[in-house]
C-alpha cells in the first residue's frame, strides 16, 4: 500500500465520550494550498498541546467505516476541527461533554453560529439513525445541505470563548500575506485570525535566561567524556553548558561559539561569560533587564524557580562554581546570526579539525519558522548547514530536523528528510 492510500486511522486511545476529527485533504482551502499547509501546521501544534481525546485522521472523507468503529471504542460524539479551528487551552472535551448534557433536545449537529465550518459536533447515534445519505465529510456544502438543519443547535458560549476561529475563507489572500508578516489589512478578515497574526509576528525574541526543557534532556549514553574541543549552540539558558559539562571539555583546547539571532540574547550571553562570578543568578539577570529596558524579558519570571534546579544538575553550589570558574577560563565566540538564513556565519568559525558538539535545539522545527519560511527555506538551509558540519572531522549533533524529529547523533549519520525517524534517539 502507498502512504496515504488508507481511508482513516485512529489515535491516542482514551477512554472520553468525545473522539476528534481532522481530514487533512479535505478541498476548504482547495485554492489557497499554501495557507492551507500554514494553517494545518499551527493547527497540529495547538491540538498536540491541546487535546486529551482520540483522534481520527480520516483521508477518504465518503468513508463511514471510521464511524461504526469509533462507537464501538465508546465514543458518542465526534468533533470535527476543520481547518484554522483548534482549542485555546486544555479541557475543551470537559467543556463539550457539559454543553450537551445540558442539551433538552434531540441534535444531529451542534456548529457554530457564524462559522460552521470551524468546530462542528456530531452525535453519532443520532447520525446513525438518520435516513441514510452518501456522506462528504470534507464538503463543507454536505454538511449545509444534509444534516445542517432542524436537528442542527449551536455551540454555546463557554465552547466558542475556548476555542480559535481563523474562518480562513474569509479572506485568504489578506489572512496568509498577515501570516507572513506582509503588508496586510484587518477589517476583512476575522478577530480570531487577527489575534493569531499578531501571535505568529511578535517582532523580538525573549530572552532565554533558563531553559524551557529540562538542561539534561537529550543526553546520550552513546557518548563517553570526550573533551569536545567545540561547543556551538544557541545562547538559551544553560544547555549547552551541560553538554560540555556531561561530556567534558578541556581549559586548554575548548572553544564555545554561541549565536543568536537576538541582539539582546547575545549581549546577555557575553557579559554572563564575561562579568557573572557563577553565584545568585536571578540577581545578575534582574540587573541586566533593569540596565537594558529594550530587552524582552517575558521569561523572567522562571529564573527564579529554575536557578536551584540548575545547581542541582550540575552537582551542587561547589561542583557548579568550580566548572564555571574553568569555563570562563575557555575561548568564547559570540555570533550574531540567524541559523536558518545565516549558517555559514556559524560554520565558517569553526575549526574544521576539532571535534566538535552542534546544539541547534528545535530551531528547524519551530512552527513560527515554518509559517513564515518561503518555500524550501527551511529544507534547503538543513541541508546545507549538515553538509557543512559533515566536513568537520567529528562533530555530533543535537537537534530537531524540519520534521521535529529530535536528532542525536554523528552528523554523518543523517543522510537525508525521510529517514530521521529511525536514528538519534537518546539511549
């Protein structure tokens, strides 16, 4: 069988009534394909973050095996999510399950009142009890047609304040020029997609004075202590100190190269190195924001919660000081630069006869990135960067690939876009 040639499957098994509808090549945006592939995007992001309930990604959208089954599974109730629609925050099945329990009324279909084609509930017994009908579940002119009707309510208010409503529709063009950060109007799209641009287009970067995934995840016991004699990686937090912490480094030898795209995370970066004596962290980060008013500094408020933590990891206040201590001791570079558009910045400052740790977080995976890349922006400057570092003598790399596939391994290792899955898992 092809990929993609199966009608549906089903995911995340749970036990809740609600079970959850996608049809990725539903014919909504048939003619904006390229907002159609941003929208999904933000889209599945939101629904990972968001949704607690099974899952049917149904590619035959005239199939109705997926129905029968999903009621044996005990699912009641399906929600579609149709495209530029998705959960604000967790509990929306909580929410759902209570608006129709308080339901007095036979319904097939509860919609939206202005935009059915955002999130629609669908009552499965009662669907299958209705006269049969040949179903579209991707044609939105089905649903207005056949079963949007006397038996159709609309969500109630607590559903529609929890969830996003982009109705890309609307105005296509004006919607995906916004995504992108160009020139756009507002007055004819909808408030949903209005908040969303302004979401995806925050014009700087925070500060990542710690990090917002625990400094130790991702490390390999693949890798024994072997003085690494490069450490590159983004300035965020401490992460790349403990690499070099976890896999050694050499006072003699090692060089730190940190880049940024943020001028304010950068200068943060060198004057730590530079004038933090490695003690009360929160405080040397709380005078940095009051000298530097321009810096964004939503993150802030995590440092103080974080510090003891990082202590912790790296072995107490003494083992902590002392490795700081024969840090500041070693050759830092400080590179402003964007990694995506900006690599070779990067990988024309390193010494190709050093062995070498690449850190790139999930810079490649970012779904900002992605809505706002041009075409193949994204794929070709991967591409290049790893080619690049595969000319180093020995460099390991650390990562999410344009898929979000975590990559933890010897840069020769990877090969190309379709077989990442299977490699760089942290062991």
């Amino acid at each position: 069988m092809k990929k993609g040639d199966k009608h549906w499957d089903y995911q995340w098994i749970s036990d809740s009534e609600i079970v959850n509808i996608f049809i990725p090549k539903n014919t909504h945006l048939a003619n904006w394909e390229e907002l159609k592939q941003k929208i999904q995007l933000l889209q599945q992001v939101e629904i990972d973050n968001h949704i607690n309930s099974s899952i049917v990604n149904l590619y035959n959208d005239r199939n109705i095996e997926w129905v029968q089954y999903v009621r044996k599974m005990g699912h009641k109730y399906a929600a579609f999510w149709f495209d530029g629609c998705w959960p604000k925050s967790d509990g929306i099945e909580k929410k759902i399950l209570q608006f129709i329990k308080n339901l007095d009324e036979e319904w097939i279909t509860a919609v939206h009142p202005n935009f059915p084609d955002s999130l629609m509930l669908l009552n499965i017994d009662q669907f299958n009890a209705w006269p049969p009908k040949a179903p579209n579940f991707g044609s939105y002119d089905f649903w207005a047609e056949r079963w949007l009707g006397e038996q159709t309510v609309e969500l109630n208010k607590t559903i529609l304040r929890n969830i996003v409503v982009c109705a890309p529709k609307t105005d296509p063009v004006n919607f995906l020029n916004g995504l992108m950060g160009k020139k756009y109007t507002d007055h004819t799209i909808t408030r949903g997609a209005r908040v969303v641009i302004k979401r995806k287009n925050i014009p700087t970067s925070p500060i990542y004075f710690v990090n917002t995934e625990p400094v130790d995840s991702g490390i390999s016991s693949r890798l024994k202590h072997e003085n690494f004699q490069q450490y590159v990686g983004t300035t965020a937090g401490f992460k790349l100190l403990y690499l070099a912490f976890k896999y050694g480094f050499d006072i003699d030898s090692t060089k730190y190269v940190w880049f940024d795209f943020d001028a304010c995370s950068l200068k943060f970066k060198r004057l730590m190195v530079e004038n933090w004596d490695g003690s009360n962290y929160p405080e040397f980060v709380k005078q940095f924001c009051n000298d530097n008013p321009e810096a964004n500094i939503d993150l802030l408020k995590n440092v103080d919660k974080e510090w003891l933590n990082i202590i912790e990891k790296f072995g107490g206040e003494h083992s902590w000081l002392d490795f700081w201590t024969q840090v500041k001791l070693c050759d830092h570079e400080f590179i402003e630069a964007d990694l995506v558009q900006d690599y070779h910045k990067i990988t024309n400052a390193l010494d190709k006869d050093k062995s070498t740790f690449f850190w790139a977080s999930n810079i490649y995976s970012y779904v900002l990135l992605k809505v706002r890349s041009e075409p193949f922006t994204l794929e070709k400057s991967f591409a290049d960067l790893i080619t690049d570092l595969q000319k180093i003598n020995r460099c390991w790399f650390l990562g999410t690939d344009i898929d979000d596939n975590e990559l933890n391994c010897d840069v020769k290792s990877i090969i190309g876009f379709s077989t990442n899955d299977s490699i760089g898992k942290a062991i």
